[in-house]
C-alpha cells in the first residue's frame, strides 16, 4: 500500500502530451484569418509528426488555412483524446502552437513516407501540383488531463519526452482486464485504501500504473495504483496486477 500522502507516480505532463499527439490522426487547426485580420480561423486538419513530435500537414494553396499562413506563420493545433464518452472536459487534450512553414519538395521526402504510412488514402493527392507539406515549428505545450491536472510544457522538454510504451496497446489491454480482473481489480483498490468499494474500472493505464473508477453505495471516485515498477508491454502489465492482488490476498488466502 502507498505510503499516506505520498505521492503516486505519473507520467509527467511533457510525456503525456507527446503521447496523446502520437495517438492522434485529426485535429483542430487555428490560423490567422488573412481575410478578417485579427480573427482566428479554425480548420479539421489531419496531421503526422516528425522524429521530435512537431506535427505537418499535407495541404492544398488553394486552401483558406494555407493563403492565412502564408500572411502569418503563427498557429495553433488542438488534439483530443479518442474514442471518449460522457464529459469531454474530463478527458485529455492538448494545444501545441508554433509557426507553419512550407518544406522545399527535396527535403520532404521524409515526411512524405511518413504521412503516407499514416494516410495510405493520401497517395491519390500527394502528387498534385497544389499540394504540399508543411511542417510546424512548435514553440510552445499546453496539456490538460481533465478536471484539476494542466498546465505548460516547455517546447523542448516536449520534444524530448517519450512516447509511452504502452500506447498501441492500451484501449485493448484495459478491456480485457475489465472483463475478466473484475474481483482483482477490487481487492487491490481496497488493499490501497478503498475498504467499502464494489466496483473497480479501469480508465486509464501508462507505463507507470491505472487509474481506476470506483463505486460504492453512496458515490464515486477515482484512484491511481502504480505499478511496483516501469511497465514495457501487456504481460508486464498482468505481472504487476497479480503481484498486487497476492498481496491484497494475503498468505492465509492465496
């Protein structure tokens, strides 16, 4: 059991947003409107990222977002988390903002493989005449986690951040165990501090440990249970949980 008010390890909130834009595929793009100075424009905009995690974009001159870049570089990109139910302000997202500039056709090449992996339906425009990428220098991180858990990070603390381990399979990792760790989810929430919960969900599982949703009679609440130590995949994941659950058990009960 965690010590009283120690506290839980997390990922910080640099490896968090590098993760989220990683999950990613669509987001919101804000420009400088070149028609109404002053105003900001918004436009869905697919997007890829590059080795540091600064996002680019294939798009068309002859788009309204790409004449206000050409006018003012400076833009913004917000990113949600997928696949959310219920409340969106309780889930995660994040703002990255920077200056957008067009990449010469022979220093593209790259973020062309790129982009294609991720958007194989891309290949029917690619070549068009119109068409180019465009890559955003960021400057500037802003993450929210939900409700009470935000703030600034730092460009190249960003940029430095790692992807965690985990994300690729995670939404398939928290389902299964849902279905079948029902019972051990709650005796480890207990054995952490929970006595009187009858349900546990997982929301959420890092590298680092879950967030879980516990019921009781009369509300409902959240947790965080870390790991013993740094998870690298799914059967690291279910060790831990067993590991946690044997000592929920007890001697006398395993």
């Amino acid at each position: 059991m965690d010590e009283p008010g120690s506290p839980i390890p997390e990922p910080t909130y640099a490896e968090r947003a590098r993760t989220l834009m990683q999950v990613g595929t669509i987001g919101s793009l804000s420009t400088l409107s070149h028609k109404h100075p002053g105003w900001p424009f918004g436009s869905v905009m697919p997007y890829a990222l590059d080795e540091r995690g600064q996002p680019f974009f294939l798009i068309s001159t002859m788009a309204m977002h790409t004449k206000n870049i050409a006018g003012n570089p400076k833009a913004s990109l917000l990113i949600t988390q997928p696949g959310v139910t219920g409340d969106p302000l309780g889930a995660a997202r994040v703002t990255v903002m920077g200056t957008v500039q067009r990449l010469p056709k022979e220093d593209s090449s790259s973020h062309r493989d790129l982009y294609l992996t991720k958007f194989d339906n891309a290949t029917y425009w690619v070549d068009f005449p119109d068409f180019g990428f465009y890559a955003m220098t960021v400057s500037d991180v802003y993450y929210v986690g939900g409700f009470g858990a935000m703030g600034w990070v730092a460009s190249e603390e960003y940029q430095h951040a790692s992807v965690d381990p985990l994300v690729d399979i995670g939404p398939a990792l928290m389902e299964s165990l849902n279905q079948q760790s029902r019972e051990t989810l709650i005796r480890i929430a207990q054995q952490h501090g929970y006595p009187d919960i009858q349900d546990a969900r997982i929301t959420a599982v890092d590298y680092l440990g879950l967030h879980l949703r516990l019921q009781s009679e009369d509300r409902v609440q959240g947790a965080r249970i870390a790991f013993p130590s740094p998870a690298s995949s799914a059967d690291d994941v279910r060790i831990f949980i067993h590991q946690m659950d044997q000592k929920a058990l007890g001697p006398e009960r395993k």
